[in-house]
C-alpha cells in the first residue's frame, strides 16, 4: 500500500509541475524578444503563466491523486490477492472509459495514451535503473523523465500539437518502437510466469495502437490534393471487406487469439499441443509461428481502432478540405460571370479600353519580355497587383458571403472520401472554365489595343493577370469605370495597400517611408503610372520573397538591405 501511495504522489507531482510548465511556455515562449524591454515583459509573463498554470496543474494533480487511490490502486490489489472477480470487473470499466475516450477524441486521446504507456514505461525503467542510487543527480532522472511525460501528455490533451510536427512525430515513432520492442523483451525473460505469458499480448496492443497513431499523424501531414484522395480512395476500397465489418467481431476475434495465447504459455502442461493441438504449434516456442501469432494480433488491434481513428481525425480533416474545395468552385463560378461580362462589354465597346494601354506598356517596361521568351514571372506578379489597386479605387461591390457548406447527410470515411473527390473534380473542370473565359476577355481587350514593340501574346497574358487581381476583389458593376484609369487615385490605393502588406510582413515603418516617402503628393506634381508600378512590384515582393526586387524593402527574414537606390525604387521623392 505504501509503494501505491508514493506513486499517486508522484503522479500529483508530475502533474503539478508539468502545468507551470505549459503555462509558462504558453505565456511567454513565442512572444517576439527584441531588446530588454521584451526581455523583461516576456520574463514576467513567465511567471504569470507558471503561477496560473502550478494552480491548475495542483487542481488536477490532486485529482489524478484521488482516482489513482480509488479506481486504479484497487484493483492492483485485488489482483495480488486473487480477487479475480472484483479486478476483471474494474478492468472491464476502465476498458470502457478508454474506449469512448478513443472513439470521441482519437486525435487527442490516442497520441496522449501512447504517451502514458510509452512514457510510463520509460520512467518504470528509470525508477530500476536509479532509483536506488546514492546520488541525487541520478534520483533525479526517474522524476525529471515523470514530468517530461506529464508535460507532453498535457500538451497533447490541451493543444493536441506534438503530431503537427512533421518531422518529429516520425523520431516519436521510432523511440516508441524502440521501447515496446525493450518492454517485450523485458517481459519474456521475467521471472513470473504470468508477466511472460501477457508479454506477446502487450506488445501487440502497443504495435496496433501505435499504427493508428501513425494513422492519426497522417491525417494531419497530407495535404489531401487530388492524387493523394485517388490513392487513398483505392486503399479504403480495397480494404472495405475488412473495415466494413463491425469492429465488435473484430475485438472479439482479438480476444480469443490473446486469450488462447495467454492460456498456453501460462499453462502449457494443461493447455499445450496434446490439449489443444493449433494453439500449442503457434505457442510451444517456435518463433517463426509465434510471429504469426503476434501479428495476427497487431493486425486486429489496428482493425478495431482503425474505424474510430479514421471517423474522426479522417472524417474531419475531408470536412475541411471538401469545404475549401465547395468555396473554390463558388469563388470560381463567380470569376467565371465577372469575365463573360468584361467580354460582352468590351465587345460592344471597343474604343473604351484605349486606357488600359499606358498599364500594358508600363508592365511591360518594368519587366521587359526578351524577343522569343515567355513573359517574364515578375511582370505576371506586378500585373495582379495593379489590377487589385485598381479595384481598390473602383470600390467593388463587396464579395457575395460564402455559405457554409457541408458534406451531404452523415456519411462514413469512404462515402466523404468519394464527395470530396467529386469536389475536387468539380473545382478543376470549373477552373478551366473560368480560365477559358480569362483568355476570352484579356484577348478581346488586346485586339482593341495597338502597342508597337510588343507581341499580342505578351499582351495578353498582362491582361490576363490584371483581370485576374481585379475581378477576384468583388463583383464587377459598373463597366464603364472598369477601364478608366485615374492614375493620381491609383497611386493613393497603390500606397495604402503596399504599406499595408508591409507592415504586415513586419517591414520597418520608417525604412518604407524613407524608400517611398509618405503618400503625399506635392503642389503641382502629378503621380506617374510607373511609380504606381513600382508600388506593385514591391507589393509582390513581399508576397513572394524570391522575385528580383531592386530598391525594394524587404522583410525582415528576407535577407538583403532594407532599402537602397536602383531604377526599380523610387517613390520616396513624394513627400
């Protein structure tokens, strides 16, 4: 009883400590620190976060304390002293609890249960190896391995982000691999008889949950693109025959195997080969068979918690995703009318499009195309943004509100798997339409314009990419202020917006109004297009790094200088 008593109190311990922990690096751990100041302020809200989260650690340490002492100490009693009765009926119940846990809540539950018993394990180990060790740096260890777990376990349960980590999650695989692997071994040479015979039957429940876990993870790292939905469309076909069946004659199945398993090699003088003669050849120490045996089990364990996992980290992650899609065919659909209407008016109104011309040469200017080469990626990028400041000063009608939309009735992983995938095969064919009626639209207002030294082509695709900024900023309705540039407005938007995006990006204030001044336009001066142009071209930069940028300021992780001179900058001569 004492032993029990000292592990619920280092469990409340654990508990405890691990809550300051989590408060303090979620009150200050990704707060930005530059200068003493921050310093200090982060340092402060430490402390706050250690305090807040030692109080709630406690609150919850002591309850840990009080279930330990009544539901879990029990029933490791009652096994010692032969109550078999009591201690199968309290196991039955918690097997109950952990399974609705895993059902509801697998993306939180399963990692933080894998946790516990990996986690566990580990400290177990450490508690053999220096606990009994006359210096205190090594006593230590177990308690420090005991918080470690607990702040994971907490982190998990809470945020549930140790599986966003892409590239740890798989080290967190193998490590636990590793231990089960160590745990097995572990158990088949004990001492007691009934810990060697439960040794396979842990080891396969950890292999199985362990490959669920690796289920949830995947849940989360693929981005769940089209080629991506095909194959697991094919997977989830292929193993329907086994998924389909209720995940009850599954358990079932489980068992019989384990217990038949746990039955020879506890008692093989009464339940070996002469009794029953299949189990005694899978279990009289043939290992080739026995490996059979063990992954017939790890087979069974994933196919009951497969369905759980997969209708809910799965099914959820399909939710999102197929609401995306739904809202891209919507937005494209609306792109779609937005150009058939520029086409129908600039075919009824040829002459009205002459002022797009100055925004094709000042592209082109800018970001010059050489003889026989495509246009180049940054004239396609500056294009864009110009057609967004125009936007800007035509005040758009603002985008139609998105419903929220819904996979249909309650289906099942596949059913979900097979919506989103006609989806995705709707917002494809929707695309190529909208982009059908783009070309139609930027060709129809390029065979209005006469630009010498410039190819139709390389027109066309400046228009393309301007319609393209400015239909996605909201329904087109007023055609007719749709091609008439007021350069002066146009530079005010241009300014507003671009210093905007740079704040944004954590660009220095003063490093941007030393580089483009401060948007005042001074007494008898009059903006040009090409410094509207310029303000594009930074725009874009700070939305895609890698363009070539001279003169532009940069944001901080963008390397280069803040600012500097060079034909591309300008715009700081405005006061």
């Amino acid at each position: 009883m004492g032993e029990s008593a000292d592990v619920g109190a280092d469990l409340g311990l654990y508990v405890t400590c691990a809550g300051g922990l989590l408060g303090a690096w979620h009150a200050a751990g990704r707060r930005e620190v530059d200068g003493f100041g921050d310093a200090a302020l982060a340092v402060l809200a430490a402390v706050a976060g250690a305090f807040a989260g030692l109080l709630l650690g406690l609150l919850i340490g002591v309850a840990v304390v009080v279930i330990h002492t009544v539901a879990v100490a029990p029933v490791a009693g009652w096994w010692r002293h032969r109550r078999f009765g009591r201690a199968a009926l309290a196991v039955v119940a918690w097997t109950v609890v952990i399974t609705a846990l895993l059902w509801w809540w697998p993306d939180r539950f399963l990692p933080a249960g894998l946790i516990v018993g990996f986690g566990g394990w580990s400290v177990f180990l450490a508690r053999r190896r220096f606990g009994e060790s006359a210096h205190l740096g090594a006593q230590a260890v177990p308690h420090l391995g005991g918080v470690a777990v607990a702040t994971l376990v907490g982190e998990q349960l809470v945020f549930g982000n140790l599986l966003s980590a892409t590239y740890v999650a798989p080290l967190l695989f193998a490590i636990a691999g590793w231990l089960s692997w160590c745990g097995w071994r572990a158990m088949r040479t004990a001492r007691r008889v009934t810990v060697r015979a439960a040794a396979d039957i842990v080891w396969s429940i950890q292999l199985g949950l362990l490959l669920s876990l690796v289920l949830v993870w995947l849940a989360g790292v693929l981005s769940l693109s089209p080629t991506q939905v095909t194959t697991i469309r094919v997977v989830l076909e292929r193993t329907q025959a086994l998924t389909g069946v209720h995940w009850a004659y599954w358990l079932t199945a489980y068992t019989v195997l384990a217990l038949s398993t746990f039955l020879v090699l506890r008692w093989p003088q009464r339940f070996g080969e002469t009794r029953l003669p299949v189990l005694g050849m899978l279990n009289t120490g043939k290992r080739t068979l026995a490996g059979i045996n063990i992954g017939l089990m790890v087979a069974l364990v994933f196919t009951i918690t497969a369905v759980p996992v997969s209708e809910g980290a799965w099914k959820r992650q399909v939710e999102d995703r197929y609401a995306l899609e739904t809202r891209h065919v919507q937005h494209a659909e609306g792109e779609e009318a937005a150009y058939e209407q520029i086409h129908q008016y600039v075919t009824t109104n040829r002459r009205v499009t002459a002022e797009l011309k100055p925004v094709v040469v000042a592209v082109q200017e800018a970001a010059p195309a050489e003889p026989g080469q495509p246009v180049p990626e940054i004239a396609l990028g500056i294009a864009p943004q110009l057609g967004r400041f125009q936007a800007a000063t035509l005040r758009l009608g603002d985008p139609l509100p998105v419903p929220v939309t819904v996979l249909p009735g309650d289906p099942d992983v596949s059913e979900a798997f097979a919506a989103l995938d006609e989806a995705q095969q709707a917002r494809s064919q929707q695309e190529a339409r909208t982009d059908r009626f783009t070309d139609a639209a930027a060709a129809a207002i390029a065979s209005t314009l006469d630009i010498p030294d410039v190819g139709r082509n390389e027109v066309v695709h400046i228009l393309k990419a301007y319609l393209g900024g400015l239909v996605e900023e909201g329904p087109v309705r007023d055609m007719a202020r749709l091609v008439s540039v007021d350069v002066p407005a146009l530079y005010d938007a241009a300014y507003d917006l671009a210093r905007r995006a740079a704040i944004r990006a954590g660009v220095d204030v003063w490093a941007f109004n030393a580089a483009y001044g401060l948007g005042l336009t001074m007494p008898g001066e009059t903006p040009q297009l090409s410094e509207v142009v310029i303000l594009a071209r930074q725009t874009h930069h700070l939305a895609d790094s890698s363009s070539p940028c001279p003169g532009c300021v940069h944001p901080p992780d963008g390397g280069g200088t803040q600012h500097g001179g060079g034909t591309s900058g300008g715009g700081g001569r405005r006061g």
